[in-house]
C-alpha cells in the first residue's frame, strides 16, 4: 500500500457538516426521481463547505493526488449525494459525460450476465478492468474525478488508486526506453461523445513539466484498430511495461470507498481501477429506489468529470 491510510481520509469541519446538513434540509431533494439530474447548489449558503472544497482542491493538486472524504453522518442516503454534487460543482464545471447530456453518471452492475466481453460498457458491469484514467474521450484535459459512494456491493469492489507522480518517476529513472515510447502519439476515440479519432502521446507535459496521463488501453486499443492502424511491437511492449507497473502492489493503494464517502482525484495525475465485485440477490436499483421501490441498492456510484476552468465564462 502506497499512500497512508491516514493522510487518505478527509474530514469535513464540524462547522461544514452542520452547514451542508442544515442547507439540504431546504432542498426539495425527494421530488428528484432521475439519478441523473440534481438540484442547483447555492454556494453563499454553505460558505464553511466551500472552504473545505478549496483544501480538498490543494490536496488532490498537490503530491498525493487523490483522497476520500469521511461520511457526514447526520446526511440520509439521497442527501450524501448532494455532497460529491456539491463538491463538484465547487470544484469547476461539470462535464457532460454521454449524448443524454448527463453531468452525473450511476455506475452499478445492470445485469450480472452482461459482461464486456459480450459489448457490455465498463460502468455497467459488474467486473474488474484494467488501471486506467478516465481523461481519454476528448483531446482536451479536464482536471477533476469524483465518485460517490451511494452503496456498497456485496462482496469484493475495491477502488485501486496509483498515483501518477510515482509512476512517472519509476519510468523515468528505471525504464527511459518505455517512457520514451510513451511519449509518441498513440490513436483515441471519442467514445461516448462522437465516432472521430484523434491522436495524442500517453504522457504529456503541463507547462510546468508535470506529467499528464492518458491511458485506457482497451479503448486505445479500439481506436487503432477502427483506424486500421496496428500498434507497434515498441508500443505494445511499452504499454505492457506501464500496466505492469500499474498492478504491482508497491505503486497501488486499495481501499473500498463507503456509503456516503466521496473519492477525489486529480485524475491525469492519478490512475485507477476496480476489483470485481458482487451485489447480494434481490438488490434493487437506484432509478427503482428514487422512484419508491423498497430494498437494499445494489453496488452504486455517483461519477463526476470537473473541468477547473469554465469554458464561456
Ligand atoms: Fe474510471
């Protein structure tokens, strides 16, 4: 395990908690009955919340990438969105992840026959998948990965974290050859967005010479071949080399993000992935549970991608 468990956890000022508890209470969250569609946030009313976010902010920018943020405990489960919604939203601009113009995505396993294998989209599974970040669908870098925990699975789940700046270190100084590799273009597709390809290298540069990752292989991989364009041997054994890394236990921290807790990352700095995982028979679903169906939810994620900076603004 890399990082430390104590420096993972965020705890929100007791000030903060009763602040955003207090706001939600004026919210008329109950009438919701999409789990894509949330309430607008008033920033001026939860000012103490909005200074925690800004720490957040600094952590997740500075050296350790990513964290989770501790359960407000007083918050009922429909309420504890609202609290990666309000991060979110604090944090820049929500962006629209599929062509329903969705800014909030669920992922929960919705059917335990589907597998990728047979077409299935990764969110929608069940199964475990390869160390990715999700910056791979547009040209442009937007900064901010969120998931809330709505509900825990069963059995298994786990979040693996690899943080970015370790592994651009251990390929820099033990393996030159590959980062080299990494570096040259590689072709992407906009899934999700449209069906054009673009190019663009795995690792690029922030002005001030930072590491930016882009890696999904198995999309990658989809774009070279829709392209007709078959990777090289030197790129397969450099993305052989990077996946590699990004399963050994020395650069991963596992841990299973709970009901109510929020992960954070900056996401080109910080990879990720899941183990499998099971939910328990007869569980229900969150458009079944807004919508009054009683039961216990099956394994649910509320996932947000943040731009920092507003475009048109
Ligand atoms: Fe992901």
């Amino acid at each position: 395990m890399n990082t430390e468990q104590n420096n993972l956890y965020f705890e929100f000022s007791s000030v903060a908690k009763n602040e955003l508890a207090a706001y939600l209470k004026t919210l008329d969250i109950e009438s919701i009955k999409d789990p894509n569609v949330f309430l607008p946030i008033d920033e001026s009313k939860i000012p103490h919340f909005k200074k925690d976010v800004e720490r957040i902010r600094q952590i997740v920018e500075g050296p350790q990438k990513f964290l989770i943020t501790k359960k407000v405990e007083a918050l009922s489960l429909l309420e504890a969105r609202y609290t990666t919604w309000a991060l979110a939203t604090m944090l820049g601009q929500p962006i629209v992840q599929n062509d329903l113009g969705h800014q909030v995505i669920s992922i929960y396993d919705r059917d335990r026959s589907n597998t990728m294998a047979k077409g299935a989209r990764y969110h929608q599974t069940r199964e475990g998948g390869t160390i990715h970040t999700d910056n791979v669908n547009t040209p442009e870098v937007w900064e901010y990965l969120l998931f809330g925990c709505v509900a825990e699975g069963h059995v298994g789940g786990e979040n693996i974290l690899v943080n970015g700046l370790e592994l651009y270190n251990e390929l820099k100084t033990k393996y030159p050859d590959v980062l080299k590799i990494l570096e040259t273009q590689f072709t992407w597709e906009c899934r999700g967005v449209n069906d054009s390809t673009y190019l663009s290298p795995i690792i690029t540069y922030t002005k001030t010479g930072e590491p930016i990752f882009r890696h999904l292989r198995p999309y990658m991989e989809s774009a070279h071949n829709k392209t007709n364009n078959p990777l090289s041997v030197e790129q397969i054994y450099a993305l052989d080399c990077l996946d590699a890394l990004c399963e050994s236990a020395e650069f991963q921290t596992r841990v299973k993000v709970k009901s109510g807790e929020v992960f954070v990352s900056l996401d080109y700095q910080s990879l990720h992935g899941r183990s499998c995982f099971s939910d328990a028979l007869d569980t229900i679903n969150i458009v079944d549970y807004l919508n009054g169906k009683k039961g216990k939810l099956k394994r649910t994620l509320d996932r947000l991608w943040i731009r920092k900076n507003p475009i048109n603004q």
